[in-house]
C-alpha cells in the first residue's frame, strides 16, 4: 500500500496496513485519533485517572505489538477498544485484588484526594464556557458511572458515553445482540437509580 | 393512572431511545404515550436524562501521552544490553556441569592411581636395575617443574617443603606428596640422576 497523501485521510484500516509495513508515521495518526477516546473510556471503566493512562499506553502498547497480524475482519475501532477493555478489567481484578474499593455515598464532598477513586483529570479548569453547574453535573454524572456494576458499566460506557452501536459492543464483549440489549437497560435503570435522588428528581415508579 | 402495561413500557424505554425497538413494539408504547401521561412524563424525563450523559465531553489524554508512549515503544524495540552474565546464563546448562563433571573425574583418576595399592613390579632380575617405571616418577616426570615435573632442563623437579618454598633435592625419589618412594620390594642405591637412569628407583606402580 502507498504511503503518499496525508494520514488524516486515511481510514483507520489503511492505517493499520501501513504501519504493519513499516511506516511510523500511520501508528502516530492512530494514536492521535484514538488516544482521548480510550482514555475516556478506560477512565470511566476504572475509575481513577492515573490508571486510565497506563490502560491506555498499554493498549496502544499492544497495537504495536500485534500490528503483524492485524487482520481487517474486524474494524480497527472494535479491535482497539476490545484490547482497551481487557486491558480495564485485568486493572480492576489487579485493584480488587489490592484493596477494597469504599464506595462513596452520594452528595458527599468527593474532593479529597485521600478517597480512592478520586481523580483529577487534566484540563478541566481549561473550560471556562463550562459552568460551574455543568461542571458539578459531570462529577455526579462520573460518579455515578463509577458505581455501576462492571459488566453494567461497560455497556454503559461503550454506549452512552462512546456512542459504539449495538452491534458493535456484541463484537467486542463476545455476546449476542440480545444480551447487549438487556445489559443496556438494566444498566440505564441502575443510572437512574443513583442519579435520580441526587438531582431531586422524584418520578419513580408509584 | 399506572397500568399493567406500564411496567412493560418501562422496559422498552432504553432500546426505544436507542432506536433498536422493533416497529410494531414502537406503536404499541407510542400509543400508551398517547393515554398514560405518568409514562409520557417518566419517558421524557429519561430521554433527557441520557442525553445529557452522551453530551459528557471526552477525558482527554495528557499532553505526554505520545511522548512516553513513545519512549516505551523504543525501549520495547532496543536490544537488550547484554552482560557477561547474559552471555554465560545462555549457555545451556548442562554443557559447564558436563565439563565440571569431567575436571572431577580427571583429577579424581589422577589422584587415585598415585594411591593405588602396592605396586607390583617385578623384582629387578640380578644385576639388571630397575628400570624407572615407578608411576609416581612418570608422573613427576611429566608433570610441570612447579608441579614437581621435569623442567625444560631435565631435571626433576623440586618439591615444595612443608615452609612453603622449594627444598633442595632429596636423597631419595619421593611421590607427589613427598613421601619418599621405597618399600619392601625396593632397593635404595642412592639418589636419581637428573636424566635418564633411574634405575636406582623401581617405583613403577600399575597406572
């Protein structure tokens, strides 16, 4: 395959294809494209993130290693998260296996830096169109994602929160369709329940 | 007013919001919209809800992201800087236990056949001196001079005293450990002479 004519033009498998041929320049255009991405989704996994970054350099670690025997059966997106989320849930048995994770209660100051799982991702004072509400809005909305259950919270993330399609996070978690579905709803449901309490909203089921 | 079908509603609200919902599904909760107000509102409040979370803005990696990345990707790539303790751990095991084993059993042989038992040389016939065949002597023959060997002239070496530097030629051949080599079946006539005959001494010994 060619190398002439910009990267950014590239589709993610072209890019692929020709970095397993040698030429650098094609993994720097994928880094670029995809680091916020599993960043944001190993951090919303994990919950904590210092260890998202490492889930992420260890992802794209992992891309490199295997760039010989990328296979374009599968979309490089669902090939990179699905490598990202394994590397997420070896974190999280490493984490568990460590120490337990307290759970926060909800509404509590969560600013100190002694809690675990608190984090403090970078940039965020760099907003200044970002009201202080909105702000506070997203920390509870974080939160809460924290507090799902793994399995819940995956679907959660892949779908409302990355935008992946249901077929697409059947390929990457091995299941059917079907179960993606269910996950989906139950993990919604769950949300709600967290959430609805904090923003005082009281329309649950009479 | 809740009904029966509410509860059922409430399940398609996430695959209806997604757009995954089969049609004839989507009409039947597009109709109970229409009469449950409860729903209508709760569907409401959830699609709100959710669009709010797809709007969180992506965590954005940090401004080292690449640069250490890319670090870690070189020092993957760099070959390992190898030691002398690289290079010898690569030599298979075996190989230096073999020649260990084979250093043992050489000095183990040498050392036994200078303590085998008495030797059995025959008698020197009459007139005839026996001849130097005296194991121990061939040995200090070929061995080294620092050794106890013959040197590069001839001579038999000296041995070692017990005070630690060399002594002077004894009167009498001795073995490697300076015991001096006679017995019943030896005659002592006097000392060896540095080449050749040492017919004086039968210290062969079966090797």
């Amino acid at each position: 395959m060619s190398a002439k004519g910009p990267m950014g033009e590239r589709t993610d498998e072209e890019l692929m294809f020709l970095y397993r041929d040698g030429v650098e320049e094609a993994f720097t255009e994928l880094v670029r494209r995809y680091k916020n991405k599993i960043v944001s989704t190993a951090y919303r996994v994990v919950g904590d993130y210092a260890k998202a970054e490492d889930v992420s350099q260890e992802t794209f670690l992992r891309v490199h290693r295997n760039a010989d025997r990328y296979r374009s059966i599968a979309k490089f997106s669902t090939w990179i998260y699905t490598i990202a989320l394994n590397v997420a849930r070896n974190e999280l048995r490493n984490t568990k296996r460590k120490r337990l994770v307290s759970l926060d209660a909800f509404g509590r100051d969560s600013d100190s830096d002694s809690e675990p799982g608190t984090y403090d991702i970078p940039d965020e004072s760099s907003m200044p169109d970002q009201d202080v509400e909105t702000r506070e809005l997203r920390r509870i909305f974080n939160d809460a994602i924290k507090k799902l259950p793994e399995r819940y919270r995956t679907v959660f993330v892949l779908r409302d929160v990355q935008g992946l399609t249901y077929e697409e996070m059947a390929e990457i978690l091995k299941v059917p369709k079907g179960t993606v579905k269910s996950r989906m709803n139950r993990a919604r449901l769950k949300f709600r329940e967290l959430i609805e309490p904090i923003l005082g909203d009281s329309s649950v089921d009479r | 007013m809740k009904t029966m079908f509410c509860n059922k509603a409430k399940e398609w609200f996430s695959p209806y919001f997604d757009g995954v919902l089969g049609s004839k599904d989507c009409s039947k909760l597009e109709e109970h919209f229409r009469v449950c107000t409860h729903c209508d509102s709760d569907y409401t409040r959830f699609k709100s809800l959710f669009e709010q979370v797809r709007a969180l803005p992506e965590v954005p990696a940090s401004g080292t992201f690449e640069t250490r990345l890319r670090a870690r990707i070189r020092r993957e790539e760099a070959p390992a800087r190898r030691s002398w303790w690289t290079d010898f751990s690569r030599i298979p095991l075996p190989v230096p236990l073999g020649a260990a084993a084979l250093l043992l059993i050489a000095v183990f042989a040498y050392t036994r056949s200078g303590d085998e038992g008495t030797p059995t040389r025959a008698l020197p016939e009459p007139g005839r001196k026996a001849e130097a065949t005296d194991s121990a002597r061939t040995r200090t023959n070929t061995l080294p001079s620092f050794l106890g060997g013959r040197g590069p002239g001839g001579a038999v070496g000296r041995v070692a005293s017990a005070g630690g530097g060399l002594s002077a030629p004894r009167s009498h051949p001795v073995d490697m450990n300076g015991v001096p080599l006679e017995g019943p079946f030896f005659e002592i006539e006097g000392p060896p002479s540095p080449r050749g005959d040492r017919s004086s001494v039968d210290t062969s010994r079966g090797r």
